[in-house]
C-alpha cells in the first residue's frame, strides 16, 4: 500500500528529517495494527518551492492577513474573528513571526492563480509517479490538494483512492471564495476528514453531505498552542478505529438499531454493542421517523440594491445544525 501524504504550513521541506521519519513511522503503525503483513510504502510530496518563487514577507502576511478577514465578513461567517488564532487567545495576541509566515503563505495560495495552476501540475505529476491508495493532506496540504481534485480534467486523478485530510482549512469562509462560495465532495473512493475542535490554526468544522464524505472527531489537545500536529491527528483513536482499519482491508463495525415501523409510535430505545477493534462500547440508540425540511436562500434579487451576501451561505449552516 502506498501512502502519499502532503504536508502544511511552515516551509517544512527545508527540515524533512524533523518530521517525516515519525510521520512515515506512525502512519506504518496505524494501518499494519490491523494488518500486520500490510507493506506500507510512505512517500512526501515536495512544493514548498512554488511558493519561494514569490515570497511573501512577515509584513506582507499581515497585509495578507487582513484580506482574508474581508473575505470572512463578507460571507456572514459567525466564528469569532479572533478565532483565526484560536479560542483561547485574542486576535493579535502572541502573533508570533511563525504564524505571520503560515498565514502568509494561505494568503499567497489564495491570492495566486498562477501559483494554484502551477500547484495542480505539480501534483499531478507526483501522484501519477507514486501511484498511492491514499492521499493524506494536513493544514496547507488540504487546500491545496482539495483545489486539484476539483479541477477537471485533473480532478479524476483521486478517484479509486481514499482521501484523508487533518487540520483541513477548506472550511473557513474566505477559502470559500476559492471554491464558487460553497463546498462539494471530490471523486474519491471515500474521503475522511479528521476534525479537532480545538485546532487553531485557521481550521473551522464544516459539513459536505455525500455518501463518500465523513468528518471523524479526533479531539485532543495539546500544551501550548495550536492543536495542529499531523501524528495526533493520524494515532487518534477514532481515526485507528473508524478509518486506518477500513483502509487496511477489515470492515468498518456498524452500529444496529432496530426501526419503529409506525410513525405514531414513540421511538424505541434499543441497546448495541459495536466492536471497535480494541474495546467494547454498549450505546443506546434511539430511533426515530425520518423528517424533511426545505430551506431556500436567496441573494440575487432583480434590484441591485435588494441583493444580499449572506443567505445562500446561512441555509448551509443551518442544513448543517438541522442534521
């Protein structure tokens, strides 16, 4: 099996020893616990180039970075402005020379259509020679392969694989802008998007509903700041248990409940018990007659001045809490 993973932010091509050896380690580890003869083959994907070919300075980011804050207010994002940097910590705070960089080179993806077009080529390139069952892209990497899986004719190229993307930055609002304001699946044989509620670093939840999307909920959190690290992310229970078991060619458990067959009737309570590979978890599952709701947001209207910005974007976000 090969495993063609794309990484962040941070320029981290110019220290792979800092990093790839426990990346290629841990994610051997978390595919062969349910394979043991599984051969798995990690190989790095290289761009960080295409970026130093029109470097941002530390005080362009900042620049930059007020850009994106537009690109948020004008789709009507809710999230707290500060929560670019995160929660537990105010815009403009502890803004350290590291973060200026990464927002920086976000900026520069989003800014550079030539640098985009250039990203997708080289991709391309690097996944037709690795040929890899699974592409797994964390923070930066996630934009950047999620902007080639749409774009045809390249976008075939992900097909027949699994997609897995941590720390994913698609979410946020200016991203969006990137994406004709909305976000849709890619043609991957499944893609799992690993979340962590207490990432801070530009990573916000968002839902996709196709029958090859699902988020998993890998929670943790880290001393310090940022809640960002890519091993976490991979040797998290959840994503052993619910993905790296999948793709190493066993099942997926699947939790059971029986169904009341008339509507009138209150749900039944029934209780299962799902096997997840390294304990028992009993649940109770309730069961209940399916509902529909039909939401409509309009923002083009005839008159120029009647138009709105904010609809389209306010019926996903309330698709998203109804389900």
């Amino acid at each position: 099996m090969r495993v063609l993973a794309v990484h962040g932010l941070g320029h981290q091509e110019k220290n792979p020893t800092s990093w790839q050896p426990l990346w290629e380690k841990t994610l051997q580890d978390v595919l062969q616990k349910w394979n043991e003869s599984l051969g798995v083959e990690v190989r790095f994907a290289e761009y960080d180039d295409l970026f130093g070919d029109t470097p941002m300075t530390v005080g362009g980011t900042l620049g930059g970075f007020g850009r994106l804050l537009w690109d948020e207010v004008r789709y009507s994002v809710t999230d707290r402005i500060s929560g670019l940097f995160g929660r537990r910590r105010a815009f403009g705070e502890e803004v350290g020379e590291a973060a200026k960089w990464k927002i920086g080179m976000v900026t520069q993806f989003a800014e550079d259509e030539k640098l985009r077009e250039r990203l997708r080529e080289t991709l391309t390139k690097q996944i037709k020679a690795v040929e890899p069952d699974v592409v797994f892209a964390h923070s930066l990497g996630t934009l950047v392969t999620y902007d080639l899986f749409l774009h045809p004719p390249q976008n075939r190229i992900i097909r027949d694989r699994y997609f897995i993307t941590c720390g994913c930055q698609i979410g946020r609002a200016a991203m969006r802008s990137l994406f004709g304001g909305r976000l849709e699946t890619v043609a991957a044989r499944e893609w799992y998007n690993l979340y962590n509620q207490n990432d801070d670093v530009l990573v916000v939840p968002f839902t996709i509903y196709a029958n090859n999307f699902q988020t998993i909920e890998t929670t943790f959190e880290l001393a310090g700041v940022g809640d960002h690290d890519a091993v976490e992310y991979i040797s998290h229970g959840n994503a052993r248990s619910k993905v790296w078991r999948e793709i190493a060619g066993l099942p997926r458990p699947r939790v059971l409940a029986q169904q009341s067959a008339d509507a009138k009737t209150k749900p039944k309570r029934v209780t299962v018990t799902e096997d997840v590979g390294e304990k028992q978890v009993t649940a109770s599952v309730a069961t209940r007659t399916p509902r529909r709701a039909f939401l409509v947001g309009i923002n083009d209207y005839p008159n120029p001045d009647d138009r709105l910005e904010g609809c389209v974007n306010d019926v996903f976000k309330m698709s998203a809490a109804l389900q």
